[in-house]
C-alpha cells in the first residue's frame, strides 16, 4: 500500500468530500421523504457511513491507488423503489410507526446482499463473463435510474409526490420559486462539470449553498419557517443519527415479512451495482490508460460493502467521476481516499443539528443534475451511437420499469437478451467456406489418370468448414444448405465432409436437428464424414444419435481433415467406373508421360531399380539432395519435422510419380 503524500493528493482529499457529502444528502433525503422525514437524520447516517467506508476500503486495496468509492445514483434509485414499495404497503396496513425501522433494515440488508454477491463475483472470476452484460440492458437499467433521480428530484423540491394535484399546485404558482432555483442551480452544475476546470463543480457547490443559506438569513427569515417551507433540511436536533444501533434496539418491530416480499429488488439492485462497476472501471481504464483487474475490484467492492451494512451504511461502489476528477487534479496517491473516508465521516460527530443548515434546493438541484444527465446520456445520446434495433430493447427495458417495477426490468432484460442473442446468432453463418473435390485436393500426389478421374466427379465429394457455436437455428440453416448443394448438383452427392476444426460447441437441440443429416445422407446413399471433432462434441452427436459406436455404414469420423478426404478420394475411385483408372504399367505411364516409346528407353538406361520395405527412409530432412526417383508402386510420405520437434505430414505420393526432382534441379 502506497501512502506517500504530496500536494495534489491531499487537495483532492479535501475537494471531493464536498461533492460526495452533497450528493449523499441528497440520496438521504430523496429516500427519506415524506412520511419517513423524521428519520432523515438516521437516512444522513446511513449515506454518509457507506460513503466513509467504502471510500476507506477502496483506499487501502484498489488497483488503482486514486480510486474514490462512494454512493452511486443508480443503486439509490433502486433503493428509492424499494422504500416506496414498502412505505406505501406498511402505511395502508395501519403500520406507519413502523416503516422507518422496517425500511432501513431492508436497504442495510440490501447492502450486505451487494457485499456477498460482489464478493462471490470475484471470487469465482466471474469478470470476464460480466463483460458480456448486454450493452442495451445495461442502458435501460440506468435511464431508469435517470427518470427516478429526476422525478425524486422534484419531490425534495416541492416536498409532494408527483400527482395531479401537484400539477394543479404548480398551476397556481406554488413551489416555483424553489423549483426555478433547483432547475437554474442544476444547469450550472451540469455547466461547471462539463468545464475543463476540475475545482468548478464543487466550488459551485459551497458558493450556492451558501448564497441560499445567506438569502435566508438577509431576509430576516427564521431558520425554522425556513425549515417548513422546504427552503433548509427539516431536521429535529434530539433526532438519532446511527443506523446501528437504532436498528440493534428496535429489532423487534422490523417486518420481515414486507422485506422477504420485496426480495425481488435486491436482484435489480445486484444488477444494477455490478453494471456500474464495470461501466466506471470501462471509463477509467480509458480514461488513464491503466489496465484493471475486474476480479480483483468485485472482490474489493464486496468487502466494502459488507463492511458498511454492517456498520449501517449504504451501498456504495467505484465511482467514475470522482475517480476521473482527482485523477485529472494530479493525484496519484492513496491518502486522497483516505481523507475523503475520514470526512465523510466527520459530520457525524457533528450531529444532526448541523445538517438542518443545508439547503434543500441545492439537494433538489443535484439529484436533478444527476437524473438529467442519465436521462440524457442514455435515452437521447445514444440514440446516435446504438444500432435501431439495440435502442428499441433500451426503451423497452427503460418503460417496463418506469411502468412497473426494476425486478420486471430485469425479467425483461434477460428475456430480451437472450432473443437478442439467438437473433444475432442466427445472422453468423455456420459455414464458413464450402467447396468440393474439384477445388481442394487432400495432400495425395496421385498419377495423373486417378487426378482427371477426381476432377471429373470432383462434385461427388462435398467439404463444408464450419464454425462457432452450433445451435437449433444454425443447425438447421446448415441442413438446409445441404439439400440446396445436393438437389443443385449435378452429380449425385458420394460423400460430404463437415470439418469442425473451428467450431466452439454444440448444444443439444442442434445435435437432435442433426440426426435428420444422418437421415437425409440414408435416404439420398452419400456417407456422412466429420473431421477435427473435439471431445465434448463429438459427445454430444453421440448422445444425439448422429453417430454411433462401434461400427457405423452411415458415418465415419477422422482426426484431421486431410485423412477424411484421403479417405473419401480412394472410396470413390474404387466405386469410380472409369475407363482411365484401368491398370496401367509402369511403362505404359512413362510413354504417357513422355509421349513415345524410344524415351523410356532412353530414360532406361540411367534408372537404378531399387526396391524398399515399409519404414524405410528415402532420404531425410535437412540432406543435400542428389537423387530422382520414380516411384513405380507403392506409397511414399514426406514428413515435416519442426523444430520443436512435432512431425506432420505434409504430402503422400502413390505410385506413378516423381521425388527428390526439386532439390536435384535447384542443387539444394
């Protein structure tokens, strides 16, 4: 752990306090609202712990040394629907008096839930894998997270939920003096973040709430009017402001039943959190040009977050912004997190008393800051850079959850991943290249009667390579493709070979769809050849009943490509009724070859007839070449050895043929 100090990282430490402070007021009292006002000190608590804590721990083991972890918009607005949900059912039961209990147990639950299941993430390196999380539900999950931010946003500001009455209220008037402030204070924000000055934002911050704050008191305005009508954070000064031990004395009144049936949000919630740490860890990477271990992170803000639920504070996770403003101010160490941690947690010594000298419109004004630009950035920016059928799943997603809940965000996500993954599956074809004897020859060197044989039924054998996963639909396509090739040739199909060199897997729908293969090649009489088939698909034909074990008329399996062709040319000369493939002699192809009868004889007078016994080597790798040979009968392999030491074979001559001719003419 690096902690050497110098200037900028301590500037940094004392900065970024002022923004996360801010926005963790904000997430408190957007959360704490209404009917849960009273507990708004205990709501300050809970923000302001997570915050100092997970700071804290990003400070001591993140790979990236100025790293600042904090609350994060996202994860509140799931927490907001959470409190909502339950509020709204606990307060229709009669059983208000317990609501706030109830409600913080279920969002320090709801943290710890994060912690495991981060934890648990990066333990099982599972961050490879979470880089594949749909770009468009990860949109929709955080344009959701927009709209809620934004709509809480107007509800601090006006202390009433959105309702028509609330329109009729605006109507006539009322609240537009705060919200005019909050929408005006929020652009200046969003201005002052987007400057190139990186002391802009928070500056901006303590300036405009200490021009309301001094508006107020030149008004001659008492503090506690200020407080009623939502111009300061109404707050009792006798209120409790420690999670914990509010929660460890009024255990006994916390409905555990309302939690269980919410349960479902703690998964959006998950969700929602892991997808934030990977899009902040995607910016900063780019942003500094660091390379960081996802796994490592997961775990590190699994950490963080058991140890704030259990201290009572809230979910927290990597923050981008922070990350990239102290990054961008200079600093590079860790006592900025440190300091950013330890003054988080300063206020709380303070009590809740101070807290009712913030300005509400500042909190409205933020949460509105932050909505909007997530409103922005994922409903109307990515509008240009997402592909039509990409942002229609968005809006999907984004409605569903505005509409209902984000655990049906969820159900709709995954539902439109997956029909997004078949879709786009099934546009990568199966078949990668596909050609027949008359245009790829296995590594046979053969006289040149059986070569114009194999020419001529050249489309009697048929080579398919295929590739990437096969499944039910691309399964399908490729039987499909085969009885196009089949009904169009010309000649009658003798044998196909599928080489699954490249292919990934095969599940078992495909391996079904593949039995009808095996039935088409019964009835049409071609023989069905795979090469290069792993262990695990070669499995999974077997299970399917495409192949068999033991001995099978129907299908063979060869371990490389050139053996299965090999194969395939020698059947289909032997079942060839052509006139050139009769018996030739030795004599008879070199007057072929020559094209009279007084050359051979010439040529006989420098042959040395030798003849050699199977294993026998001709000459090997590497030799000075100083001999011809005429192969009169037989087969000759020439083997290539690396040097790492694998031997391959690189071609087979059969009778009727010449060796060593090109090392002898080039004297190599």
């Amino acid at each position: 752990m690096n902690l050497q100090i110098n200037l900028k990282d301590i500037i940094s430490g004392l900065i970024t306090p002022i923004m996360i402070i801010a926005t963790s007021l904000s997430y408190a009292v957007l959360i704490f609202s209404g009917p849960l006002s009273d507990h708004l000190a205990i709501g300050a608590g809970f923000s302001l712990i997570g915050a100092g804590v997970t700071a804290i721990v990003f400070a001591i083991a993140s790979g990236l040394p100025f790293a600042i972890s904090g609350p994060d918009s996202k994860a509140v607005a799931v927490m907001a629907s959470l409190v909502v949900m339950i509020g709204e059912d606990l307060h229709s039961k009669g059983k208000a008096d317990i609501a706030g209990v109830t409600i913080l147990a279920a969002l320090v639950l709801g943290t710890l839930i994060v912690g495991v299941s981060s934890y648990i993430c990066g333990a099982l390196k599972l961050g490879r894998w979470i880089r594949f999380m749909p770009y468009p539900v990860i949109g929709g999950f955080m344009a959701a997270s927009g709209w809620f931010l934004f709509v809480g946003a107007i509800r601090v500001l006006t202390q009433e939920p959105i309702s028509l009455k609330l329109l009729a209220d605006l109507s006539n008037g009322a609240h537009s003096s705060k919200l005019i402030i909050g929408v005006l204070f929020a652009l200046a924000l969003h201005i002052a973040q987007c400057s190139r000055f990186p002391l802009a934002f928070p500056t901006l911050l303590v300036c405009g709430g200490a021009s309301i704050l001094a508006a107020i008191l030149y008004s001659g305005t008492p503090l506690d009017i200020a407080r009623e009508s939502g111009w300061l954070i109404k707050i009792s000064a006798t209120a409790v402001d420690a999670p914990t031990p509010w929660l460890i004395t009024s255990a006994s009144k916390i409905e555990l039943q309302e939690i269980l049936n919410c349960s479902g949000q703690y998964l959006a919630l998950v969700t929602v959190v892991i997808a934030t740490l990977l899009l902040s860890i995607m910016a900063i990477e780019v942003e500094t040009k660091n390379d960081i271990d996802l796994d490592h992170e997961l775990r590190l803000n699994g950490l963080a977050n058991i140890l704030a639920g259990l201290a009572g504070g809230t979910v927290g996770t990597l923050s981008v912004s922070r990350t990239l403003f102290s990054f961008r101010i200079g600093a590079r160490g860790r006592i900025s997190g440190f300091l950013v941690g330890a003054l988080c947690l300063f206020p709380l010594a303070l009590g809740p008393s101070a807290l009712g000298f913030v300005p509400m419109p500042i909190l409205g004004a933020v949460l509105i800051q932050l909505g909007g630009s997530m409103l922005y950035e994922w409903l109307f920016k990515s509008w240009r850079l997402m592909q039509p059928a990409d942002y229609l799943q968005l809006c999907i997603i984004f409605l569903t959850i505005v509409s209902f809940d984000f655990v049906a965000g969820v159900g709709v996500g995954i539902i439109a991943a997956c029909v997004t993954f078949v879709i786009n599956t099934a546009r990568v074809r199966l078949v990668k290249h596909a050609m027949d004897r008359g245009n790829f020859s296995s590594r046979v060197d053969r006289p040149i009667y059986q070569v114009e044989t194999l020419q001529k039924n050249g489309s009697r054998i048929q080579i398919m390579w295929l590739h990437g996963f096969v499944f039910f639909g691309s399964a399908h396509h490729l039987l499909s493709n085969i009885k196009s090739i089949i009904s169009s040739s010309q000649q009658p199909c003798y044998s196909l070979i599928l080489d699954f060199k490249q292919v990934l897997g095969i599940d078992s729908s495909a391996a079904m769809t593949l039995v009808k293969l095996r039935h088409l090649s019964e009835r049409e009489g071609f023989q069905l050849v795979f090469s290069n088939l792993s262990e695990q698909v070669a499995q999974s034909l077997r299970q399917g009943g495409v192949i068999y074990e033991g001995e099978d008329n129907i299908c063979r399996i060869f371990n490389n490509l050139d053996a299965a062709l090999e194969w395939c040319e020698d059947n289909l000369l032997k079942a060839s009724d052509d006139n050139n493939l009769l018996s030739h002699t030795t004599s008879e192809w070199l007057k072929l070859e020559l094209g009279s009868v007084d050359r051979v004889d010439l040529l006989g007078k420098y042959i040395e007839i030798k003849k050699f016994e199977p294993g026998d080597i001709l000459f090997n790798q590497g030799e000075r070449a100083d001999s011809l040979y005429i192969l009169s009968t037989g087969r000759v392999t020439i083997l290539f050895k690396s040097p790492e030491g694998f031997e391959f074979r690189l071609r087979s001559m059969l009778g009727h043929t010449l060796l060593g001719e090109m090392g002898l003419y080039r004297n190599a």
